[in-house]
C-alpha cells in the first residue's frame, strides 16, 4: 500500500501546482469614460471595473477615451481620440502599432460618437495591426444603402461585433447580411442589489407614504418624459399619493445645443397641469449608490423613449435589477426582456395607455411583487459579474497569448448569513436574498452552519462569533427530544408533521459531526458551552449504533473523529471502527474492475463518504481503511471533474453503475456537493500532500465564481448569499440557509492556504493567492 501512494504521489506531482508569472496581454477599450457624462462612459467603466474585479491578471485593460470637448482624464486613460480631428486617428493608429504589448483592441460604437467621421474611425480599424472587436450600442434597422455598407465594412474588418440583444442580432444578420458566427451577443451588464426594504428607504429620502414613479437617464427630447406628465393628473385622480420622480441631469451634448430648453418645457407643463406636487426632478448625474438606492425604493419605473431603433437601455436594466415592475415602449430591448412578465408595454407617447397600467399595477402590491421577481430572474444572468466572464471568455479566444486568466477569490462576507440568522436559529429558505419566515427552520442547516461560523471563529478570532455558535448550538440542543433529533420546526418554534414522515438519519449524522466539530475546538470556545455540548454528545451518541443510512454513518465518523481529536474514549474509537467496517462491506459488495463505490449508484453528498473513511483510518489505521478512501475518492473525482471543470451529481439524475455522466445532461449541481468535494480535497491534501487534489480544491471553488456549464455566478458577491443551484438554463436566484453555508464552509476551508501562500510569499495580489487554471 506504502509503494503504491509513493507512485501515486509521484505521478502527481509531475503536475505541479502553477502561479502566475508571464506578463498578461494588453487590451486597449475605445470608448468615452468619465468624467465624460455619457452612457457609453458609465457602461465602459463598469464593464472595465467589473473584469477588474472578478478575474486576476486577465488583460491589462488601457482606454482610449473619445474626445469632442475637454474633459480633465485620470490616470485610467492612456489615449485621447479626438473624434472630429482627422489627424487625431492617424495619431492614435500610430501609437497602436507601435505598441508591442497591445493585442487586442475593443471599440464601443454608437453612430453619433462618429458622426461625419466614419471614413476615418474605417481606416483606424483597417489600419491597426491587432485584433479588434466593435460593440454596436445601437443597430438601426432597415439601413438606407450608405448605412449598410459602413456596417458591414466594420463587420468585414474586425474579428467580431458584440450586440447586447438577440433582436439586434437578428438585424446585422437580416438587414446587414452578417454572418452570424460572427456577431456574439453579451448582454447590458447590471449591477447585483442587495435589495434594501423599500419602505425603510422612502423614509430615508423623504417620500414616507408616497407611491413612487420614476425615470432617469441624462435628458433629451427623445425620452418623452411628457407622456407620463400627461397621464399623471388622471393617476393622481386615483392615487393621490403618486410621486413621480424625474432623475438626471441634462444631457451635455443637448446642453451644448440648446440649453436646457427640453426640461424647461417640462416644467411649463407641470405648472399648466398643476402638478407640482407630485413631481419631483432630482437634476444631477447620481453616484451609482445613490442611483440604486432610488430605483428600489419607485414602486414602478417608467421607460417612454421615442425611438423605435433604440436598441438598448442601460437605465431600464439598472431599474429591472433594482427590482422594479416596468412600464416601456416597445424598444428591442424591452420586447425581448419583458415578454417573460417583468412588466408591460404600451405605445409611444401613449398616456392613455400608461394611465391604466399605472393604476392597475398601483392597486395591485401581488402584482407588482410577482413581476419585480420575474424581472430579477430575467436580468439576472446580465450582472456585471456574468457580463465580465463573457467578455473574457471571447476576448481570451481572440487573443495571441498563451497565458491563461483566474478567477479573483471574493473576501468572507457573512452578511447573509446573519441575515437569516433569528435568535433562535437559521432560517430555511429565503426568496431571492429576503430571508423566508414561513419555511422555518430545520436542524439540518443548524448543524452546518455551527461549522461554519466555528471555522469562521477558529481562523479570525472575532468575539461575535460566540453569540452565533451558541444560537445553532442551542438549537440543535432544542432539536433533540426523547432520545432522538428531529429536523423540522417552524417559526412558532414547534415541531412540525415533516418530521414523522422523513428519514432523520442524515439530520442525526449532522448533528453529530456539528457537536463533534465544536468539542474540537475547547481550547477557544466558553468551557460552559463546551460542558453543555460534550454531555448533548455523549448522550446522542448512544444511538450511533443504530443509524444505517450510508451518508448519516459516514457523518458519525467525521463527528466522532472531530470529538476524539480532543476527547478520545475506547467507546468512541469502538464506534467509528464499527461503522467503518459496515461502509467497507458495502464497498466490497458494490464495487468492481469499473465501479469502486460503496452503492451501485452516486448520489448526494459523495464524498463525505471516503472523507469518513479517510478519518477511520487516521484514527485506527488499518490500512483497508486507507486503500478504499484513496481508491474510492479518486474514482468519485473521475467522475466529477471534467475538462479544467467540477460538474457534480445532478439531483435529477443519480449516475448509476454503468452509466458515464452525458455532458449535454446539466441542471440540478447544488452548492452543497461542490462544498463537500472542497472539504474533503481539502483533507486528503492535509494528509498526502499531492498537488492534484489542491488544484481541484481551488478548480471545483470556480465553480461558486462562474466557471460552470452556465458560466454565471453562483456566488453573489453584493448580499454575502449564494444561489441554490445551477440548473439547465439558468440560476436558482434564492440564497436558501443549505446553499449560503455550502458556500462558507468551502470558502473558509481554503482559507489558510491563501494564507499559507501569502506567509511563504508566493505570488500574490490584494493580499490573496491566485492559483493558475484556464478558464
């Protein structure tokens, strides 16, 4: 056995773990940038910020900003392009080629920013000897011929165009006969919200009792702000509590043109119509804070552009990400988004139509609650975050580089956590990130998170810490009645029917492994509680005997071994040495030349079953108990991780003896098996140091940041909560108690090697290590 793990480290360690070192490419963005007052600047510094954010050392990203005035640039802006100065392309097509580190350019294009120009922004694309891509923020349709061959010209010169809706998609392929292999659609990005109560923020903003309309965007005539002005004094009829709030400023190229002659027009009406006590303007380019603050209070947005060609607004999808009901005219971008209920169209500068749905949707709160939340699930997949991954994903296809890119490790938030955390325990469920009262609790997601927030207490030493501990502890002490643990109870704290129809085995398991894991660590926690805890133990621990789920044995073991780390008894190394063997019959029962497995099928929570056998011989060492650990988990990983990649059981599909996973199979990963795969990596890398399972520690956490079928995140870096799972086509938005633990426990497991690789001085950035791993 000794000679057969030497080979095995050998072999293994022929791939070592990689670090950063080569230089990464260079990526110059052409586009306006703040403090540019535009928003293609605002889209362009967030989608900058965003890539910066989520990946390390991915591009070196420089930016060219587009000049028509003087605007006073920081250090973010390498390059100027005046857009109406000829020679100024010619300028910056020199310092393009000249650079031997810039190897792909991006262009943000919208007609006006090249108006009167495009000969000259065709010969810097034609002339520039990189790779380039355009995003067209606007597609027109049925082109005039002229119109036609510009684009297509740009389609013919650049490597690929970026549109953000599959409508402007179908529009360069059937108006501009693009191929379409060569046009890649990545969504307006959006930014996550933790979503503040909105009654709390009216409050905070002076609009307590009042039912908020709103609008924002930099102003100009093609807003039709006067539609919803119109249809006011006939809402107001029938709610007179409306408020409707005009946010943004002017547009500076209106301004340039003619002054502020558009808002002046709207305040003449608002006089005429005698409105001014429900009319608000909020005349200023908003910081992003205060802006998302704004749109979650407005119980509904409204988008009444004039421009049919509009293809896309980044105001409407801020205001659907801030969960708000929409009322739209039927731009591309708000046909193809809001077909699925996230809110409802009406016609140009119809009023009338406005009126009603107005008035319907303020009459309705279960209305407009249902729609926020299918307005949530829609935009979800387009978060800043998700919007990074595509673009870096086309981007490192694009570029000559061989270098590959990484994930950035988020930092240890437990916002969410404490979030769901009442003083009597964890709650269930939540619906997205609003913790859900009705599902109660379950001991189940108490135990797990005792582990959590003790792996929290064991690294950071924060005092807080303890008030938590005791409040899972104390409800896993609640939890056990009449010699047995139960695992449902709801919020009046009473045992509920769930209880006498489920197998309470695996909660049982848990239980033990929570108790086991806080007598582990005496040495720091309340001797009171640890007295508290040992007794609840060793009094539960009677009826381990008895438990035969394979999964709730192989949690016994994890808690007993935990336990005796600290407080070994015959009786408990007895215990683990007879469930051990119980699981080696199974394995011997089960498992041949293609199957080494305990079942005849992979189920849930896999690998916390070689995990356990693992512990049983790091307790009793015999070697059988060794080789099936080693064997088993090796083979449970040849099923798991595939192409640089975690893919766990699906939970609508088990994988059975026989059967390999279909690769075009995807749906049902929970958060909960990717957690146990790390924690358990974790502890067979402990114990054989071989640089494989480190490297799937760190693969299989990419999965919670976006590397997955979806390639979306799981994680949601703004709330501190992770989503339910991963299903076909799209995320489970709701951050449940079972899927935000999962998360912490992984998160916190590879903790102290980050920490280890920043004491050593290996190659580090923001004070964390990045392991090296293709996307």
């Amino acid at each position: 056995m000794k000679n057969k793990l030497n080979r095995r480290k050998r072999l293994l360690r022929q791939l070592p773990l990689k670090l950063v070192q080569k230089k990464v490419p260079q990526l110059l963005m052409i586009s306006t940038f703040p403090p540019r007052e535009c928003g293609i600047a605002t889209y362009t510094q967030d989608l900058i910020q965003a890539i910066n954010n989520k990946f390390a050392e991915s591009f070196d990203i420089k930016i060219c900003a587009l000049e028509n005035g003087k605007h006073d640039y920081d250090d973010n802006v390498s390059y100027i392009l005046e857009t109406k100065n000829p020679a100024s392309y010619y300028g910056l097509i020199r310092d393009i080629n000249a650079s031997d580190r810039i190897e792909l350019i991006v262009l943000q294009h919208e007609f006006g920013l090249f108006r009167g120009n495009e000969k000259e922004l065709l010969i810097l694309l034609q002339s520039v000897e990189k790779t380039s891509v355009v995003v067209f923020h606007t597609v027109l349709p049925k082109p005039d011929r002229e119109t036609q061959q510009y684009i297509r010209s740009i389609a013919e010169i650049t490597s690929t165009l970026i549109v953000m809706t599959q409508a402007a998609k179908k529009i360069l392929e059937d108006d501009y006969l693009i191929a379409k292999e060569k046009i890649t659609v990545i969504p307006h990005g959006t930014h996550l919200v933790e979503n503040f109560d909105k009654k709390s923020l009216k409050e905070k903003h002076g609009y307590r009792s009042r039912k908020v309309l709103s609008t924002f965007g930099l102003l100009s005539s093609g807003k039709g702000i006067e539609t919803t002005l119109k249809a006011l004094p006939y809402i107001i009829a029938q709610c007179p509590e409306t408020l409707f709030l005009i946010i943004g400023k002017t547009h500076p190229c209106v301004v340039q043109q003619e002054g502020e002659k558009y808002r002046q027009s709207l305040e003449l009406l608002i006089e005429e119509l005698d409105l001014s006590g429900n009319v608000n303007f909020v005349n200023d380019y908003l910081p992003l804070d205060l802006l998302l603050e704004y749109l979650q209070l407005t119980d509904i947005y409204l988008f009444t552009s004039k421009d049919p060609n509009q293809a896309v607004s980044g105001t409407f999808s801020y205001a659907i990400s801030c969960g708000c009901p929409i009322i739209s005219t039927p731009i591309p971008h708000a046909l193809e988004v809001l077909e699925k209920g996230a809110g409802t169209i009406i016609g140009f500068n119809d009023s009338l139509q406005l009126t009603k749905q107005v008035v319907n949707l303020l009459d309705d709160e279960l209305l407009r609650n249902r729609i926020a939340l299918n307005g949530l699930h829609q935009m979800a997949p387009t978060a800043w975050e998700n919007s990074a991954i595509a673009h870096v994903q086309l981007f490192k296809s694009l570029s000559d580089s061989s270098s590959n890119i990484q994930y950035k490790m988020p930092e240890i938030n437990l916002n969410h956590l404490k979030k769901m955390t009442t003083d009597f325990g964890i709650l269930q469920f939540s619906i997205i990130n609003h913790p859900d009262k009705d599902s109660g609790y379950t001991l189940d997601d108490n135990a797990r998170a005792l582990i959590a927030i003790c792996q929290h207490y064991k690294i950071f030493n924060i005092r807080n810490d303890l008030e938590y501990i005791n409040i899972y502890f104390y409800f896993i002490l609640f939890s056990f009645q009449e010699d047995c643990f139960l695992n449902y109870i709801d919020i009046q704290k009473q045992f509920t029917t769930q209880n006498g129809s489920c197998n309470l085995e695996d909660s049982f398991g848990r239980a033990i492994w929570a108790l086991g894991y806080l007598i582990s660590m005496q040495d720091i926690i309340p001797p009171e509680l640890i007295v508290k805890a040992k007794k609840l133990f060793n009094k539960a621990i009677l009826h381990a005997e008895y438990v035969h789920s394979t999964r709730a044995m192989a949690f016994i073991i994890k808690g007993v071994y935990f336990a005796n780390t600290k407080n070994g008894t015959p009786l408990n190394i007895q215990l683990i040495e007879q469930l051990a063997d119980r699981l080696v019959q199974m394995y011997k029962h089960e498992t041949d030349d293609q199957w080494q497995w305990y079942e005849s099928y992979l189920t849930y929570a896999n690998s916390v079953l070689p995990e356990a056998m693992l512990f049983a011989w790091l307790t009793i060492r015999k070697p059988i108990y060794q080789s099936i650990a080693l064997d088993s988990f090796d083979f449970l990983l040849s099923k798991i991780f595939l192409q640089d990649a975690i893919k766990v059981i699906s939970n609508k599909c088990w994988m059975h003896n026989g059967q390999e996973i279909n690769p075009a199979h995807t749906g049902g990963e929970q958060p909960i098996d990717v957690a146990y795969t790390i924690i358990a990596l974790n502890e067979f890398y402990n114990n054989f140091r071989i640089e494989d399972y480190k490297c799937k520690m760190f693969t299989a956490f990419d999965w919670f940041l976006g590397n997955n079928h979806l390639s979306q995140i799981v994680y949601n870096p703004c709330t501190g909560g992770c989503y339910d799972g991963v299903e076909d086509s799209y995320i489970n938005l709701n951050q449940g108690a079972e899927s935000t633990i999962s998360y912490l426990m992984a998160r916190l497991t590879i903790e102290k090697h980050i920490v280890s690789a920043e004491k050593s001085g290996q190659n580090t950035q923001d004070k964390k290590i990045h392991f090296l791993k293709p996307i």
